[in-house]
C-alpha cells in the first residue's frame, strides 16, 4: 500500500544549495506531476510528465528541473536553492486518461534560508 | 493570472448544516472540475468530481453542481460533520489532459 512516496519528508537548505525531491509510486501510473503549496496561492504545478522520458512545464517551472527516466520515478531538481523556494511539495500520479484524479504524496517541507 | 478562483478563504458551519463551497473558472476549455480535500500534513485526497456535459454529481453527503454558463462550481456538503474540517481545493483539466490546475482553497472548519 505504498501508493505515492516523498522523500525527504523535511529539508533545511541554504541560499545557492542544491538538492533533489524524490518522488516513487507503485501504482504503474504514466501521469506524474509536481505541485508546491504556498499560504494564499493554492496548489500550483511546477512540472508534469505524461510517461517516461516525457516531461513539459507547469505553471511555476523557473528554478526547478525534472526527469522521468522510469515510470516509477520522478525526481524535482533544485539547482541553487532561493528563500521564495520555501513551500511544502507535493507530487501526484495518476493512470492516463483519469481527468485529473491524482494520487498525492505526504508532501515535502523546504525551508530555504 | 488565476485560472481557477475560491474567493473564500474560510467557512464555519455548525454540526448538521449545510456546507457550500464556491469556485470560479475563467478557461473555457477545461471541460472536468475535481474537489479534493486535504488534511494538516497529509496530501490532497480526491473527494468528487463532475464532467462539463453534466450540471450535477452526488455522491453521499457531497453533492457538486456545475454552471458552464457562469463559469462556477460549487460543493454542498449535507450534513456537515465535525471530520469535515479539512481545507478544500476545487481543480480543473482540459480536454484530452491530465495537467490539473488548482484554486486557493478554503478552510471549512465544522464546529459542534
């Protein structure tokens, strides 16, 4: 019963740092997708992919990469890390053709200082 | 630019009523509306959902209602129990999508 799997579930960063969010599901979902919630601004998508080696942008892509080099995972690349990147991350996956009814993770809690 | 709006930040209801939560859209393309529920530190949970050729989708005590002319939706939950407390999240997809695009949400607090 894993379904969607964040890991870490906290990070303290500093300014300029880098890291990566990792993302895992078991559900042989093809959608996946990137989503950071911020007080006042709802959930906004960062990044999706639609299957493996398939990735486009979301709403709020600067700052972040991704890649999708199995169906299973999809890691969010922070490559210098900035304090407006503090939120909570969440990622999503869903089969194809599901209209949207995803399956989230925890979440992730960043703190950029 | 929001695509898609909940302008109300929070709702209080008393044990038993009725709760509504509104969203608006402005993309005339999205042609699906979801609403999730979230607890503290947890992700987002699907709670209902309902396709633009249809104005209603019941399930239980939830109940959604679509006005494609208006560009809004709204979520009544009858009876409101105290479990209800969560903040809610109405989202919307395209046609041949599965990128979702949230509101803001609201805080729907359900005191005894």
């Amino acid at each position: 019963n894993a379904g969607v799997t964040q890991t870490p579930k906290f990070q303290v960063l500093k300014t300029g740092q880098s890291m990566t969010l990792q993302c895992a599901q078991d559900m042989n979902h093809e959608y996946m997708s990137w989503y950071r919630q911020d007080p006042g601004m709802g959930l906004r998508l960062i990044h999706y992919s639609v299957g493996a080696g398939i990735t486009d942008q979301g709403e709020v892509p600067n700052g972040y990469n991704v890649s999708r080099s199995t169906t299973e995972d999809f890691p969010l690349r922070l490559l210098s890390a900035a304090p407006s990147q503090t939120s909570v991350y969440f990622c999503a996956s869903s089969p194809s053709g599901s209209s949207g009814e995803l399956f989230f993770g925890e979440g992730s809690r960043l703190t950029v200082l | 630019d929001q695509q898609v709006k909940q302008n109300s930040p929070s709702l209080s209801v008393q044990e038993g009523r009725i709760s509504i939560l509104n969203c608006d859209y402005t993309n005339s393309m999205f042609d699906y509306f979801l609403w999730y529920k979230k607890y503290p530190a947890e992700g987002p949970t699907f709670l209902i959902s309902i396709s633009s050729i249809k104005d209603k989708n019941e399930d239980g005590r939830f109940t959604v209602f679509l006005n494609k002319s208006a560009k809004h939706l709204s979520l009544h939950i009858v009876p409101s129990q105290p479990g209800d407390s969560a903040v809610y999240f109405c989202a919307a997809s395209g046609v041949g999508t599965d990128k979702l695009i949230f509101g803001t949400g609201t805080r729907l607090q359900v005191f005894p």
